[in-house]
C-alpha cells in the first residue's frame, strides 16, 4: 500500500460515574447499607425481591443526589419518575432494577477541572437515581469461566447509587482520570459518598470516539464498562485510543459496542455488539409515585451544602497560606481535613492565637502520623482537635517547647488525664522563670570566661556554646530565645 | 320484598352480639367452618391450604377474651378466608402456580397482619387463575373452584376460590384481589357482595403483584354490612406501600344510614347495551328502578371511553406483569429446571416448566408491548387511554352520586367454556375494568337470578367514597333479598 498522509484523530470522551451513596439504608428498604458484613446477611424482604415486597424510597438518598446535583451546578428536577430496567441475571432478585429514564432528578450542570494550571469546564448531562445490584462469588475458578457454580450475595442489591453522565466534553485520557478524581474528590467532600475505589464505591463507564481533527461529527463510539480506579481510566482509554486509531488508520471502521478492560494486559476486548444489546423496556415504576421535591425540601437541602473543594482549595492557598504539599494531604483525606478544619473553627472562636500553618503541621505531621503508626483514625482518636489545639497553644504561650511537646504527644493516644498533669509526670514544663535561669547562666559564665571575652569583643555567635551548655543544664526545658537575651545581657554587664 | 326472612347466613353484627354474650363460641364457629369445608371442598375445590390448628387455636385464646368481657373489635373469632397471592408468614403462597408449589412466606402481608389485629380466625387459604389471571379459577394448576349454585359453572375468577367459599358458607368473609374486576365478577357469579377499594385505600405490602397500578385487596361477603366491616380492619395507609394513601378513613359501618333520597345515579350506554345478556339487563333496571321508587334518580350516560377499556386494559396489566413476574427465574424460591446446562437456559427452561399457559401469553404480550419500537404505539397510546376512561369518570362525577351497571354480561358460564377463545374470556371483564383503569371503588351486589345463577349489580363511586358505595348497596340489600337466598345444593 503506498504511502498515504497520517490522519490526526481528536479523541472525545463522555464518562458515566456510578458512586454509592453513603446512607444508613438501603434506597428502597431499610435493609443496613453497611460494606462488609457476612453474604445475604443486610437484607430484607425487598432487597431479596420477595413476592409481595415493595420498595419504599429512602429520604436520606434523595437528598444525597439533590445534594450532588447543586454542587455539579445542576438543574432540580422538581418532579421525577423512577423507571423499572428489565433484565434477566442472578445478581439482580427483582428480574429489574429501579431506575430513573427519562425524568431524572438532576438536570444538565457542569464541573470544571484542572488540567496543566488550566480550567475547563466539562457539562454534566444528569444525574440519576438507581439501586446497585447483588454480587455473584464464583466457585473453582477466579472469574466466570471454568467455575463450577456461582454463590449469590445480596448484601449490595438495593444500595444508593447516583449515576453521572458527563456530556462528551473530555479531550483526553489524562483529562479523563482528573474528571473522575475531581468528581470523587467534590462527592466525598460534599459527604455524599465515601468513595472507597477498592469497594466500588465510584465506578465508572467510558465512552470513547475519534474523529478527523477539525471535523464536527461525532465518530462511532464504543462504551468501556466498569473502570474503577482513576488509573485505569487512563490506561483503558489510551489503550482504545490506540486501539480505534489502527482500526481507522487502516480502513477499517469502528463497530458500536460495548468493551471490558483488562489491567493485566492493558488492552480491550469486546463484550457485546449493538445488535446483541438488551432491550431494557424501560417503564415508569408503578409501585412508586412520582418524586416531588417541594421548595421546603430543596431549601434545606441548599442550606446544608458545604464548600465545595475547589472553593476549600483556594482558601487554603491564599488565605491560609498552606504549603503545596499539606494542601494536598488536607484535600486526600476527608478525615483529617474534617479535624484540621474543627481546630481552626476551635481557634478561630479563641480569637486566632494559633496560626493555620501551625496547626496544619501538627495535623499533617505529628499527628498524622502518630495515628497511622497506631492504627487510630482521626475521628476516634483520643487526641481531640480540643486537645490538640490546647498543646498547640502551651508551646504558643511558651510553657513548653514544641520538643517537649512532640514527646508528650504519643501519651495522648491513651491518656485521659488534663495535658498539665501529663507535662509535670514527663518532668514539667519549659523553664521561663528568669530568677532560676539566671542562677545557671552565671555559674556557666563563670566556668567559661574566655567565651565571655570572645562575645565582649564582638563575637556573638559564640553565645550559641554558653547556651548550650545551659540547655544541658536544664535538660532542654529552658527557652531558648530568653536564653539567649539573658545571656547577652550578663555579659554585657561584666 | 323485605328483610324478614330468617337470615341463613349470620351478619357478622349478630355473631359479634353472640360471641359477646357467649351464646357461641369461636371455636364452635371455627369447628363449623371447617366441617363445611371438609363436607363440600372436594365437590367445591374452593381451599388451597387449610390452617385448622392455628385457627382453632387463635378461636380458643378470642374465646378467653370473650369470657374475659374484653373490649374486642367486631371481627374478633370469625372465621374467614384469604386468596393465596396474600401472604400469611410460615404458611405457603402458591398463587395457584406450579412455580411456587413450595413457597413458603417469610412475612405477613400488611392486611393479615390488620386481620390478624382485629382478632380474625384465618381457616385457611382459597384458590385462584394462577397469578390472578383469568376470569374463572380455571387456570389455576390446582384445579378449577366450581360455583356453588351450579358445580358445572366456573366460580369466576380470579378470586373464584374467596367467592365460592364465602357464598358456600365455608366461611363467613374472605379477601380477594381485584386488578381488572377479579373480585366483582366472582362475587357476581357466586351471589355475594365483593368490594373493590379504591385504589391505594388498602395496602398491597404482602400481596403478590399481577398489575401494580391496578392491584387492590377488598372483602367477599354476604352483606354490605359485613363488607363495611372488612374494609374497616384492613384499609388505611401503609409505610410499607409507597401508593396507599394517607386519606384518612372513616368508620364504614356509621356510613350505612339507609338513606338514599336525592342520590343521582349515572348509566352508562356502554354498560347496558347489547353486549350484556337480556335478562341480567332487565334485572338491573328492575334494580335501578327500586331504588328511583325509593327516593333516588337514574339516566343514562355516554361513557366513550369504555369501549376501549378492555384493549386499554390488555396492554397495561400484562405490560406490568412481565416485569413483576420477572423475578420468578429459577433462582431462589421458585421451582428449578435441573436439565439446563447454562444459566439462560435455566431461567428460560424454569419458567417454561413453572408458568401455565396464560400466564405466559400475558408475559409475552406485556413484553411486546414495552419493547423497543412498540412501546409508542402499544404502552403508551394505552396509558393515553387510561387517562381518557379517568376524564369520562371525572366528568361524569361532576353531576351523579354513583355510577352503576351491570358486573358482568353474562352469569357464571360452563366450566370450559372459553377454553379455546381468550378473548371471549376477556370480555368478561367488560364491565368491571374501568373502574381499575380510573382507581375508583366498585362492589358487587347480588341483584337476582337468571335460571338458577346469580345477578351482580355493580355500583361505582368517587374516590376514597366507599361510603356512598356502601350506603347505596346497603340500602339496596334492605329492600331485597337476594344475598339471603339459600343454595339448594347445600349439605
């Protein structure tokens, strides 16, 4: 074949966002919505789709989805309709899933997105309400194939779900991976989902098309299911990209289908054709009314809409004035951002004594660490944001050092006891008092009269051994700054 | 006429008075309810399942009550019977289906518990079309429910097992489901009173779904009187049923004032022409005109509408099967198909071997109609519909009371008799599919005989007015005494 001129392909990316809310219950029973527990054993009557069982919408999860719907900048929908999707699998008791079709509750929205210091902004298409399906446990083999029976757990059928169609505004597999982070990081802040990718608690659909750069039509695209990692985004998406532009590279065309993703071997295969696609014979469900939110419920719901993380993220930076680094740690953890954010609310009504730098290096540091050494989270762990801000203030106020303070820290994981008895059992706090300093600094003035001489004639920085030798002294308890000064001025004075 | 003869068949009034003064006991009743059973269910084949021991047992602890001088609610020790789609925890829910012969309900549905409450003898569970599909308890896997007035008759359906068993006073009430006139046509074939609620008036928790938007539990008696009773224990709204209402509920009983001056009542053309037979059409104009001699008016009417109720109906009720039938797969609590060697194969294979031949053509027909390309012109044109048979209601509500017919065009036809035609066993349905179609409350009362079998009139009211219903059939039952006629054929 001769030589023909390379086609450049633009990509174009939509992405749908499968995230599990985090209510108590389930969406339509009040079977728990907890992870984890023994197979078959969260369940009820309607989550097992017993003959007679009716589901019954669970408040908490509408307002989650109103929820992500403001802070995506969507429209309400006032009024909407669940829908039943009809399929036939072992993991789904009802023989259909209760579904939102054609009258979503969120409307079109957008999310803007970082991507190289740059914002683009990426539409939302909707956002609807769905139940997640059970679980099938292959027996004698890892996956389907070779298995010799299937056990069924129904502990996932009937949890939350909000699905997020992205419209097809996404240029690229890198652009792709920091929606889906980006979208994680807003869901998780907004405490609407807990986002534990390793528990499926944000999975993601990708559809993919190539078209001739600088042509206007969409290409035929393919869907790549069930992505759960930002990682694995990326590298599918690549992976088809490379995949769709040898196709087209070479005449061929590419076939509307639906395509898994296999990590191991970094490549897709096909799943099913468009031919051999489910006719879902959506219907409006009629066990379940219409859904109207009244101007009361959405009010409220408004109300409680907290900062959304691009808004935190600004603040910290210019406000704050916090590093790179503990920005990030702030942002990755809902946890600790929770504590960090509880003490500086501490702070902030004891007038701002402590600076938010500091009490960002103690969370992001000591304590971060301590904990994760000691497998205490930030929520449960002894030391309180009170009490954190309460040692944080003795180093302030100079009745201990940030040494000392360090060295107490670890006690706290157990210690109930006020921090000033705990100070005085590791042998009290930092020497302040002038009169008990001085007594040592001239008995080490004395010992030391050449070094008196050197600083008499100009040269100050040997003051750094005299106070060292009275740090020794005093076993590191003295205050370093007001040693410093009362040095200078005994010397002076002889 | 008037009410003077000796009522065969006690009101529950009276046996509440009787229990009260311990003239009866409930085990007594219970004991002759089962005896009744026991003489005429193999001729009748009316019960599925029978509790003797719980009910004799919950007959005893009312008994203790009685003696007690507890304040106990009316129902309290009657003996009753519920259709076997409701769910009686520990007790099987066959819905006359092979595909769940051994089902066994893990919870009570929200009316036995109500029942329950109320202190109601549950004897046992009665027979139905399998998956209350069908106009005749023929295609139960069980066997047909023959009439009690004429065993070569169907009973109707798909409650034939609730109406035969109370018209045979195998027991003294029982519960049925009505989706397209499932309790009104077997009430009128069997000559007792059936009640359907309007829709959402009675939780549908525990009852197994046929047409969700059109399923609703209501009572098989002899009177009205009784039927007030019933309703009163199993209606009100339900946490458990997102479509019962929170409309709050009267005490039905105090509606029955007999009172019937000035009622305006509408006829419609379409349900008194020449689709009925001639002889149930003059009785229900004898009726009509007893109660215009009485005080009320009557006139026809042009309900348009109804012509397309029966097509309407056909598309949306299978429509909503096939997904609420969905879940019988072979699965879980359903019968499997042991031979299937893959997992389609095993769903496709059990529920072939599972469903009778009705209930597959109506799963079909349902999914045909939801399916890509077809839902426009089937589903949705018929939902269109629907809310045209709702405006002629609503219309014709602005200047009448009730509306009344007919139930059924024809009385309890051979068993067999529509064995090769299902459309012909559609039209049945003729009369009592509006009413579900508009959610409004509808009864049966029996208004005569055509040689030997029993005549329904049917009385339709506005929504959430059961008690005008109630009113008017009570009324009606005090200046007749057609449900106090005896079976001759009794034992």
């Amino acid at each position: 074949m001769s030589a023909t001129t390379a086609v450049n392909y633009e990509v174009i990316i939509g992405l749908e966002i499968h995230a599990q809310l985090n209510t108590q219950t389930k969406l339509f029973s009040s079977a728990s919505n907890a992870f984890g527990n023994k197979p078959n054993s969260t369940v009820s009557p309607v989550c097992l789709g017993l003959p007679g069982a009716l589901p019954v919408l669970n408040e908490a999860a509408v307002k989650k989805a109103i929820l992500a719907g403001l802070a995506l900048h969507c429209r309400i929908n006032q009024t909407s309709i669940f829908s039943r999707k009809n399929y036939f699998y072992p993991d789904l008791p009802k023989g259909y899933q209760i579904s939102q079709f054609d009258q979503p509750i969120c409307g079109p929205g957008y999310l803007e997105i970082s991507v190289s210091e740059q914002t683009k902004k990426i539409g939302i298409t909707r956002i609807h309400m769905e139940e997640d399906a059970g679980k099938l446990v292959h027996q004698g083999a890892e996956g389907i194939a070779g298995a010799t029976h299937s056990l069924v757990d129904l502990n996932r059928a009937g949890s939350p779900l909000i699905e997020i169609v992205s419209e097809p505004d996404i240029r690229s597999s890198k652009e792709a991976a920091i929606y889906m982070a980006t979208i994680h990081e807003l869901l998780v802040h907004i405490g609407v989902c807990n986002g534990n990718l390793e528990q499926g608690q944000l999975r993601c659909d990708a559809n993919v098309s190539l078209r001739p750069v600088g042509t206007s039509t969409f290409g035929t695209r393919t869907e790549i299911k069930n992505l759960n990692s930002f990682r694995s985004v990326e590298r599918a998406i690549n992976s088809e990209i490379k995949r769709q532009t040898e196709v087209l590279s070479s005449g061929g065309i590419i076939v509307q289908e639906t395509r898994n993703y296999d990590d191991m071997t970094q490549t897709t295969t096909s799943l099913r054709s468009k031919e051999d696609a489910h006719d879902y014979r959506y219907f409006p469900e009629p066990d379940l009314p219409p859904l109207v939110i009244s101007d009361r419920v959405l009010a409220e719901v408004k109300a409680t809409l907290p900062e959304l993380p691009q808004v935190k993220r600004e603040r910290y930076k210019t406000v704050l004035k916090l590093s790179k680094e503990v920005i990030k740690v702030l942002m990755g953890d809902i946890q600790i951002d929770h504590y960090f954010n509880k003490i500086l609310h501490l702070n902030s009504a004891q007038k701002e004594s402590v600076a938010a730098q500091d009490i960002a290096k103690w969370v992001v540091g000591d304590v971060n660490a301590l904990l994760k050494e000691n497998g205490q989270s930030f929520s449960q762990t002894l030391i309180t944001p009170e009490r954190l801000l309460e040692l944080i203030n003795m180093i302030q106020s100079g009745a201990i050092s940030g040494k000392m303070a360090k060295s107490i820290l670890p006690k706290l994981l157990t210690e109930t006891t006020p921090l000033t008895a705990i100070i005085e059992a590791d042998g009290g706090g930092q020497i302040s008092d002038e009169s008990a300093l001085l007594d040592v600094i001239s008995k080490i003035l004395d010992n030391n009269s050449d070094v008196v001489l050197k600083i008499k004639n100009g040269k100050t920085q040997a003051a750094g051994f005299l106070m060292g030798q009275v740090m020794k002294e005093t076993q590191g308890k003295a205050k370093p700054d007001l040693v410093r000064s009362l040095i200078l001025a005994e010397v002076e004075k002889r | 006429m008037t009410n003077n003869q000796p009522n065969p068949y006690p009101s529950i009034r009276v046996l509440h008075e009787d229990l009260k003064n311990q003239r009866i006991t409930s085990v007594e009743l219970t004991q002759q309810s089962l005896q009744t059973i026991e003489a005429t269910d193999s001729t009748l084949n009316a019960f599925l399942c029978q509790c003797k021991d719980s009910a004799l047992q919950a007959a005893e602890s009312h008994d203790v009550a009685f003696k007690r001088g507890d304040d106990v609610s009316p129902l309290a020790g009657i003996p009753i019977a519920i259709k076997d789609n409701i769910n009686i925890k520990g007790v099987k829910t066959t819905c006359a289906s092979q595909f769940l012969k051994s089902f066994v309900a893990p919870f009570n549905a929200t009316v036995t518990s109500r029942l329950n409450q109320a202190g109601a003898v549950v004897v046992g569970k009665v027979n139905l079309d399998e998956f209350a599909m069908g106009s005749s308890t023929e295609n139960s896997s069980f066997g047909v429910t023959k009439n009690p007035w004429d065993i070569t008759k169907v009973s109707g359906g798909s409650s034939g097992g609730s109406a035969a068993a109370v018209a045979s006073g195998q027991v003294i009430a029982s519960l049925g489901s009505d989706t397209g006139g499932s309790i009104r046509q077997p009430a009128s074939f069997c000559g007792v009173v059936g009640l359907k609620p309007t829709y959402g008036r009675v939780s549908r928790y525990g009852l197994v779904a046929f047409a969700s938007s059109l399923d609703q539990i209501g009572p098989f008696t002899h009177t009205v009187e009784d039927a007030a009773y019933l309703l009163n224990a199993i209606c009100g709204h339900d946490p458990n049923d997102a479509t019962s209402s929170p409309q709050p509920v009267p005490d039905f009983t105090q509606a029955l004032s007999k009172e019937i001056k000035g009622l305006k009542i509408a006829v419609p053309e379409e349900l008194i022409g020449d689709a009925i037979d001639a002889d149930i059409k003059q009785h229900v104009i004898t009726a009509l005109d007893l109660l215009k001699a009485n005080g009320a008016m009557w006139e026809t009417v042009s309900m348009p509408s109804f012509s397309a109720s029966i097509p309407t109906y056909y598309i949306i009720a299978p429509a909503e099967a096939s997904a609420n039938l969905a879940r019988f797969d072979g699965v879980r609590y359903t019968s499997r198909n042991q031979t299937a060697e893959n997992l389609n194969d095993m769903i496709i294979q059990s529920r072939s071997d599972g469903f009778g031949e009705e209930v597959k053509r109506r799963i079909i027909l349902g999914t045909f109609a939801l399916s890509s390309g077809y839902y426009d012109a089937y589903y949705l044109k018929a939902q269109k519909s629907r809310t045209l048979i709702q405006n002629d209601f609503k219309r014709v509500y602005q200047d009448y009371d009730v509306i009344m017919s007919p139930t059924t065009p024809t009385t309890a036809f051979e068993i067999g008799a529509h064995h090769n035609d299902p459309l012909a066993m559609y039209n049945a349905d003729l009369a009592t599919i509006p009413a579900n179609m508009a959610g409004v409350p509808a009864m049966s009362v029996p208004c005569g005989f055509s040689n030997g079998l029993p005549i329904g009139l049917q009385i339709f009211g506005h929504h959430f007015d059961e008690a005008t219903v109630l009113r008017v059939g009570d009324a009606y039952q005090n200046l007749t005494d057609f449900h106090l006629k005896k079976l001759e054929n009794q034992t």
